[in-house]
C-alpha cells in the first residue's frame, strides 16, 4: 500500500495523487487492495495518467495531459462517464 498519498477531494470522487518515482507496480498493488483512483505522473514526467479498479480488473485512462490541476478534472469527468463515480 501506498502510504503518502495526498487526495484531491474537492468534487467526487475523490482521486489519490501519486507522487513522482513511485514504481507502476506498487501503483497496480494498491489499487488491486484499496480500489480507490489513483492519479500516477508517468516516468517521463509529462503526462499523467488515470489507474481505478474495475470489478476484476486494472482500468488506465491515458493521455490526461501535463498539469496535474487539468488531469484531475479530465480523470473525474472519465470516470463519471465510465460510470465510477
């Protein structure tokens, strides 16, 4: 489990903020216990990336852009879409 997680809670739901260098696959190991969304920078440092669990499975909404305040909302508004929120 990820334990310094920060949480954007200001609209539902709320999204844990991955910080910067954590390894995908401790990313994959908490969401598969927690099942909260994640927001995860990717290793290059330019993008973001949504991760939530989905009934048995990893979802990745990609492509959420370079600021994290923008990826946020793209990430809520894809999981309400999705039905996850």
């Amino acid at each position: 489990m990820l334990d310094d997680l920060t949480y954007d809670d200001s609209e539902s739901p709320a999204i844990g903020l991955v910080p910067p260098g954590v390894p995908w696959a401790a990313v994959e190991d908490h969401i598969k216990i927690a099942h909260h969304p994640l927001l995860v920078p990717l290793a290059d440092g330019g993008e973001y990336v949504g991760a939530y669990w989905a009934g048995t499975r990893l979802v990745v909404a990609e492509d959420l852009g370079p600021d994290q305040d923008e990826a946020v909302a793209e990430f809520r508004e894809f999981l309400r879409e999705h039905g996850e929120a």
